[in-house]
C-alpha cells in the first residue's frame, strides 16, 4: 500500500502503450462552440471525424469539441471559471459527475462504495462548497452515517445521474453575480434546454455493468438513458425530455479498528500501558517513552459488505418564444437513489487487562501487535454481527424562467423555483441497523500491525469452537431512524445591461430571496443486552442459542475477501465466521425477547427533532468594463453582494429522568416525553469582487481577482437545545448544545494566474491563489451536571455492595447484591432477575461534558499553485491533459501532542493531480484517466484521521459504426487499487478496504 502510488504509475504507462486512449474531456463550457474555416480543426483534413456542416461552417464532436469549449470558456471568462461539458447531447465524459469534476485542477473527490459522492476544491472539503443547478441554490440532503441526526450542507453528487447533464461549471473565485455560500468554489450543473439547439435531437443509450467487487458473483446490472429534444411552431415552443435508470451490485469488504484517546507515555488511566511495577510492563516492548504519544486498539473486526444501488433521473423542460424579445421556461427535475448494503462481522473487543504489545520508536509510537489474554471466568465474546443500511433520497425541483430582451439594450429576468430533498429509511428497521451474535470463550487475542491488512487472530478455551451453531449466542442490537428533509423556495429578479461603448461595455444588477426550511429528526432503538439477550447466565445464553436455528447461519471465508492486500494470506488470520440474515434474526428475536416491541417494526420515534428556518436576501451590483492598455484589450469588473440572514432554530430537546448501569462500565440516560426549544440567530455580509485581465501578446493572458466569500455553519451546530448521549462510562458522559447564532467562515481570496492559448485546443497555465480564512467554528467543553442525574457508582448501595462483597467485587455480583437488599433500585427480567441498577437520587451526579459550537478567533491561510497543459498532438488525433495542483495550510495537525491537548487543524488539504491521454479520430474516441490524490487530513478533534494517498486509472473507448450508433465501453478502478486511513501514527489503520474494477459495455443511438 505505501507503495501504491509509484506501482500505480508504472501500470498506468503500461495501460497507455497499450491502450492508447485518453481520459474526460478537461473542461469544457456549456454552450456549442463552432470551428470555422479560417480556425481550422481537423474537421477539415479528417473526412472520417463527424460534422455537422451548415454553410462554411465545421462542427468539431466529441472529445475535441469539448475541448475547444474548454478553451473558449477560460479564455473568455472573468476570474478563473473552469467547466466540463457534454461531448454530444447525452453523453456526459464519466457516469459519475463527482469523477468527471475531479479532472479539473484543484478539484478533488470523495469515495463512498467505489464512487465518487463528495467534491473538494483547493483543499477545502464538501461543506465548503455551493453547488447550484441552472444557478439555482439547491437543498441537500445527506443521511450520514446513521449514528446521529444528519447535519450536512454537503451536496451528495451520488444523487444525480450524469446523462441529463449539459455542463459543470466550477467558480473557484467569488463574484458578485454569482450565489454564495461556497469558500472553495461554487459548482452549477447545467442542465440541456430545447432552445439550446434548435430542431430534433436526442440519443437513447444502453448498457451493462459488471463489478468485479461483488463476492463470488458477477451479476450484470442494467443503465438505461435517453434524451429527446425538439422545436417546433416555427421554433417557438420547445420540449425536452431526459431519463436515466441504473442498477448497480458492489461488494466493499473491509477491515475496521477502533482506537482510544492518543495517550502520553506517562499517563496511567484506563487503557493505557503500564507502567513500571506493573507485572504486566515486562509484556511490552520498547515501552513509548514518558513524552512519546500512542493508542491502543479498542476494538477490530473484519465487515463483508454487499451492496445494491438504484438509481432514477428524469427532466422536463417545456421553453415558448412568443417573441423574438420574450422567453419563457418551466422546468422539472427529479432524482431518486436507493441503496441497501448487508454488512456480516466477525469482531473482537478488548477489555485493556491482562494485555502484552510491542512498539515503534517514538514521538509517535505505533503498535506493531497488541494482545489480551482472559481468564475463562469473564467469558470473553467473540463477535459476529449482521449490519444493515437502507435509505432512500429523492430530490425534486419545480422552476420557472422569463427573461425579456426590453429596449435600449437591457436584459430583465425572473427566476423562481421550489425545490426538496428528503433522505429517509427504506425499510421498517430504520436505516442504520446491527444485530449482535456471539461465541463466548475467547482466551486471548491479537491484532498484528505489520501489514497494510491489520490482521486479527485468536484463540478459543479448549472444548470451544468457534464455528459450532449451537453455541452462538444472540447478543445487543441497535435500530437507528433517521431523517432530514431540506426545503428551499427562491426568487431571483436580475438585470443586465449592455453598453458597447467605451469603458463601460455592461452592467449587472438583481435581488434574491432564499427560503430555506430544514428538518433533521433521529431517534435510535438499542438493546445493550451484550452479555446475550435472554440474560448472561450460561443457561440463559443457551435457551437464546436454542432459540436460533442452525440454517440461518452461512459460513464466510475471509482472506480472499481482501486478496491483493497484504497481510490477507497471513497464516494467523481469522480464516473465516458465520454471517446471518437479519430481518430474520430480528423476527425470532422479537418474536422471542420483543427487541422491537414484538410488531416486527423497530423504527423508533424521534428523540431528535430540529428545526432550522433560514431567510436570506441578497441584493447585488456588478460593473462590467474594458479598455485598452498599450493597445492591448483588458477588461475590469468589480461588484458587490449583501447578504442578510435570519435564523430560527427549534429543537426537540428529549427530558432525561434517570440513569441505569447495564454493565461494568456501560451506562444509559433515561428519558421521558420531550419539548421544542427555539433560539434565533442574524447576521450580516457585505462581499466584494474585483477580476482584472489583459492579453499583453496574442495568445497570452494575465489575471488578477480579489473576493470576500462565505460558507455558512453546518445545520448541527445550529440546532438549538441541550442533549445528552444516551451511552455513558463511568467516568461520566457527554453531550451537546447548538448555537443558532453562528456566523458564516469567512474567506478573503486572492487569485493570479498566466495562460498561453497556442492552439485552438491547446493551452498551458500557472495560477496562484491564497485564501485567509476566518470565523472558524470551534467547540468549547463544559463539565457540568445535567438534569439532576446520578450513577450507581459510587453511591450507598454500591459501598454497601463493595462492604459486604470485597473491593474486587463485580457488576454482576454487585447488581444482584443491590436487587436483593435494595429490591426497587434494579431493572428485572420477565423471570425477576435482576438485570440493571437504577441510579437513585441520593447517589452522586453524572459529570457530563457539553460541547458547543462557538466562532474562534482562529484564522487559517490556504495557498497553492495550479499547473495545466492541454495539448492535441497535431493532426493524430492524440492529446493529453496534465494538471498538478499544490495546496499548503498554515493550520497542520501535531499528531506528537496528546488528545488532552486541543488543537485547531484545517481538514481536507492534499496535493492532486491527474494524467490524461485521449484520441479522437476515425470515428474512435478513447480516454485513459489517472487520477492522483496526496494523504489529507480527513478529521481531527481530540485525534486526527488521515486518508492515505490514492491514485486511479479509469479509460473508456467508443467506435461509430455509423454517424448515428456507436459502441462504447468503460473501465473504472482498472488497477484495482485499494484504500486505507490512519490515525496518529501510519500503524494506527482505522480501516483498510478492498476494491475492485468496475466494467460497462453498450450501445448509444443518437437522432
């Protein structure tokens, strides 16, 4: 893994001599671009590249096209703009519109289930960037990852399909015409209009899809799509139609740990190594020194994980001219994706007793293994566990557009459009669901470091198999619910005028009004019933074993679920476990135990609930001038935005009553019945843009641009009210509290850039850009009782345990104590046993720890330097596309310092690049695309999380057969390359994923 990148490289030489393709188109505009006679292209020395003639004029298709209107629109724009386009109508360069935005410079993705889903830009994440539709803000709507109430303003790119798509534009510095909210750029995904290009035209396509992840299968999967456009009335009325359907089956196995807290060598709490004295120091090896930082794992596990998405897109348009002056559009547009994954585990957990371990050299000490011996008393569990994910967004979005051509050379339009995306459970689970299952009579455990795979091993007591049925236990499960519904209502009144005359060549001007209504709800269902549901006594566990019948359960190997990955054919590895179906484990369960109420429905209500309604109106202004300078054209706009936003915030806060102690060191709060509480927030933006550029020699253009932009806190920390998570340790809990009144980051942006155009489709260029930004939202701790609640622990039933039972005395034998001589104070069973202690008001108060959001005085500088060439090697119908980008912060995580020191860090900065090579000729069109992302910083906190450097080849080819069919197929992820992510050290993997090639074939028609 650590040397994936240079071996990447070498295949990707390989795949290019043998291939001879070419990667997506670089960037291209929205509108046609027309090579003319006297711009010659090789239209006209070429009589086999397609054409469409009209007079003396050659359209230049395919790959070249959208390059020529790459060219076009960065060499005509203000400020740095920089777009992909459809090559035809229909045919977007990649299915995906998150993998065709990472060819552009600067432009980075995110990966969830082999695709690309999230889109950063200059090093700055999801959240920092707008993206808009027809200029239209969109509403967003992200689910999570099912363990809380969903917060993003992320837009999720696996939402759309990419075949109803004209265009992408990507404003990376601000302007005033341009809406707010994106730090890192603002994204507009075009969409296809009738009166685009008049006439009948359109294309239906077909194809299968083979993912070569899918564990042991190959099922082909269908993507169908079509677009028809036309005019008619003399051009007067237009319609367009588009639709998109996709299946899709994956496999993403992966191997996951769980770490504590980056501990100092010197600290002594719970987890952390010992200490000399300690008999359990001669077990450890080059001990981390007393200044030296580490973490231990917590827990591991293998997940199998299947797959199956579905995805459907659709668009009507309906355009009327009834005057040369007046246009009129409405427009629909609809999105659906769905997606179920079944996830079976194999896992360990670790208790931090009687443990042994060996390390790496210090500052930061990583483990090279890790082990916990168990004496057969504390029954230790080994894990399998059943998991799955099952939800539905669907985005809808109703507009309409007038614009009138008034006299004297002015342009008025109206835009308005109600829009909504809603992510819900697709299922009567919730979307997020686990179900626990468990061998007891683990006598020792490892996890071995050594390998990019961590590799997990084991041992049994003796008489104990791990692969015996009947001794599977059913243990805790978890049902979560969530929802998030975001609402957006927005009217646009906008004005242009043209001058021509002097310094003066335009003016823009206009109002926004944007509504935007969000609802984020989630409530979790959660047994903690891990010693076995029916009870932890060995009878108990068995009457729950017997309760489960033995076919339910598939055996699953598992080094050749990670083949390729070192560590993987490790002969220490867990060769192999039972996976499980759980909506039929939930049956007998609930059947049984009434785990979900005994309806078979574990959809819980929502404990939380909130409500964020947010109004902002923009008024702008924007100066439009050009002029000469030593006979050189130049041009200069400066503009102006206000933003004012007023914010309601409600929030169901749920009413804790009481506490109870399931466990050793496991706690819950206790609750009953709930209220809304609302909070307001306000605030103020003026935002100025200047862009500056001259061609001081033919083909050559210098730029300059200066701009205040925004990017407003995500919907979390607006929530309003105080809540508390259900799960304590001893030690106390934690929650957390909104602040409404939050102010957007803030960032003041300077970009430089140089092109030279030496060809109609080629050009090199160098930018700078700088970024200082402010308002950063930071979270302050408070350590404070909450709602008068107690723990057991601690308190005089407990001393009263301890006294009559010995200090060493435990939960179980605690609890039992407690529910004889203190009868009312314990939780039983159906059968009277005693089964939790309830804390009591005379015990001592919880100390919980509450974090608020709040905006720091901390500022961060964000610089890099771009590097492209688009180059077409003359009349070979061979070219390439190169761009490099670096990006450096002043902001950097000190993973020496331990997680009891704050830090501010800024997320989500790595360098990029991408290689592409393309030949367009013969009626053939080939791409292969090498797409190359640094180690970032992906979170930080109290610990950092990286994502390892990844680089990807991705090619495709179509031939026409005719002018009008052509064959194509696409390759993604050809070389197979894996992912990994780490903690402090490269040894602390938190997780390792397989993936695997992904292959298209088919047939598109086009009229």
């Amino acid at each position: 893994m650590r040397s994936v990148h240079a071996r990447l490289l070498s295949q990707l030489a390989i795949g290019v001599s043998t291939f001879a393709l070419v990667a997506a188109p670089g960037i291209a505009a929205a509108q046609d671009a027309a090579a003319t006679v006297g711009n010659p292209g090789p239209s006209q020395t070429d009589p086999q590249t397609p054409t469409d003639q009209a007079g003396d004029d050659i359209v230049v298709t395919g790959i070249r096209a959208s390059l020529r209107e790459s060219i076009n629109l960065k060499r005509n724009a203000q400020g740095v703009v920089d777009a992909i386009s459809a090559e035809d109508i229909g045919k977007f360069p990649d299915t995906n519109l998150a993998e065709s935005l990472q060819r552009i410079t600067g432009v980075s993705i995110d990966r969830s289930n082999g695709e690309g889903q999230f889109v950063t830009v200059r090093g700055f994440g999801p959240e920092y960037n707008l993206v808009v539709l027809n200029g239209r803000q969109m509403p967003t709507s992200v689910i999570g990852d099912g363990n809380s109430a969903p917060v993003s303003r992320s837009f999720d790119f696996a939402n759309l399909a990419s075949e109803g798509v004209a265009a992408l534009e990507v404003y990376k510095s601000g302007r005033a015409t341009v809406p707010s909210g994106g730090i890192g750029s603002t994204i507009n995904i075009r969409t296809p209009r009738p009166f685009d290009k008049m006439g009948l035209r359109g294309s239906l396509s077909a194809r299968g899809v083979v993912d070569t992840s899918q564990n042991g299968k190959n099922d082909i999967t269908p993507e169908v799509s079509g677009i028809f456009s036309d005019t008619f009335a003399d051009d007067r009325i237009g319609v367009l139609i588009t639709g998109a359907y996709q299946k899709r089956h994956f496999s993403v196995n992966q191997a996951n740990v769980g770490w504590r807290d980056g501990y100092l060598g010197s600290e002594n709490n719970w987890g952390s190594l010992a200490q000399p004295g300690d008999p359990r120091y001669a077990n450890i090896t080059n001990r981390p020194d007393a200044t030296d930082v580490y973490q231990v794992p917590q827990n591991a596990g293998y997940d199998v994980v299947n797959g199956r998405r579905e995805r459907i897109n659709g668009q009507a348009v309906l355009q009327f001219r009834p005057t040369d002056s007046l246009t009129a559009t409405v427009d629909y547009t609809y999105s659906r994706n769905t997606v179920d994954i079944r996830d079976n585990s194999v896992g360990i957990w670790y208790n931090h007793n009687d443990t042994s371990s060996a390390w790496t050299d210090g500052p930061v000490a990583g483990p090279i293994f890790y082990t916990e011996r168990f004496t057969a008393a504390e029954a230790k569990d080994l894990a399998y566990s059943a998991a799955q994910t099952s939800a539905r967004s669907e985005n809808k979005s109703i507009g309409g557009n007038l614009e009138w051509k008034a006299p004297g050379g002015v342009t008025m339009t109206l835009d308005a459009h109600h829009s909504t995306a809603e992510s819900k459970p697709n299922n009567k689970y919730g979307n997020s669901n686990s179900v626990g299952t468990a061998i007891f009579g683990v006598q020792n455990q490892t996890i071995n470091f050594d390998h990019d795979l961590p590799v997990i091993s084991f041992n049994m007591y003796p008489g104990i198999d791990p692969l015996n049925k009947a001794l599977i236990v059913p243990t805790g499960n978890a049902f979560r619910n969530s929802y998030f519904r975001d609402e957006i209502n927005q009217v646009r009144v906008s004005g242009h005028y043209d001058h021509d005359q002097g310094f003066l060549d335009s003016l823009d001007w206009g109002f926004e009004f944007t509504d935007n209504k969000v609802r984020s709800a989630y409530g979790v269902l959660q047994n903690d019933t891990w010693g076995g549901t029916g009870g932890d006594s060995a009878a108990q566990r068995a009457a729950a074993a017997a309760l489960v019948p033995d076919d339910i359960f598939q055996l699953v190997s598992i080094p050749d679920k990670f083949s390729g990955i070192s560590g993987a054919n490790d002969p220490s590895i867990v060769q192999s476990f039972y996976s499980f179906n759980l909506p039929r484990m939930v049956s007998i369960l609930d059947a049984a135990y009434g785990i979900c109420g005994g309806d078979n429905d574990c959809r819980t209500p929502y404990t939380t609930d909130r409500r964020i309604h947010e109004k902002t109106i923009s008024p702008y202004f924007q100066f439009n001038g050009k002029f000469d300078m030593f006979s050189r054209p130049g041009h200069l706009i400066a503009g102006v935005r206000w933003e004012d936003t007023v914010i309601n915030s409600s929030a169901l806060v749920p009413t804790p009553v009481g506490t109870r102690q399931n466990s050793q060191n496991e706690f819950n709060v206790l609750y009953s019945g709930s209220g809304f509480t609302t909070f307001k927030g306000h605030y103020q933006n003026w935002l100025p843009s200047v862009d500056f550029d001259i061609e001081p020699l033919d083909g050559v253009k210098l730029r300059a641009s200066y701009s205040h932009t925004i990017t407003r806190a995500d919907y979390g920390s607006l929530q309003g009210g105080r809540t508390l998570d259900t799960l304590f340790r001893v030690g106390g809990g934690t929650g957390q509290q909104g602040n409404p009144g939050l102010i957007p980051y803030k960032s003041k942006n300077i970009d430089l850039s140089a092109e030279w155009y030496y060809g109609n489709e080629s050009y090199i260029s160098v930018g700078y850009f700088h970024k200082n930004v402010s308002n950063y939202i930071g979270v302050t701790q408070v350590n404070t009782p909450a709602f008068g609640l107690t723990t057991p622990v601690g308190g005089p039933r407990y001393q009263a345990a301890l006294a009559a039972l010995g200090a060493n005395a435990t939960f179980a034998q605690i609890r039992d104590y407690i529910g004889v001589n203190f009868p009312n104070t314990v939780t039983r069973d159906a059968q009277g046993n005693p089964v939790t202690i309830l804390g009591q008001p005379n015990d001592p108060l919880v100390n919980f720890v509450i974090s608020t959001p709040f905006n720091s005085d901390q500022t961060a500088a964000v610089d890099g330097f771009e590097f492209a060439i688009q180059h077409n090697f003359w009349n070979t119908g061979f070219g390439t596309i190169l761009n490099y980008t670096i990006v450096n912060g002043n902001r950097k995580y000190d993973n020496t310092l331990p997680a009891s020191i704050s830090q501010f860090a800024i997320t989500g900065l790595s360098d990029s690049a991408n290689a592409v090579l393309f030949f367009d000729k013969y009626g053939i069109q080939a791409r292969a695309a090498y797409n190359w992302r640094a180690e970032y910083l992906s979170g930080s906190g109290i610990n950092p999380y990286y994502i390892e450097s990844y680089g990807q080849l991705d090619a495709s080819a179509s031939y026409a057969i005719t002018p009008n069919v052509a064959v194509f197929a696409e390759g993604i992820n050809l070389t197979g390359t894996d992912r990994r992510g780490h903690l402090r050290s490269d040894r602390n993997v938190f997780f390792s994923t397989k993936q695997d090639a992904r292959y298209s074939a088919g047939v598109r028609f086009t009229f």
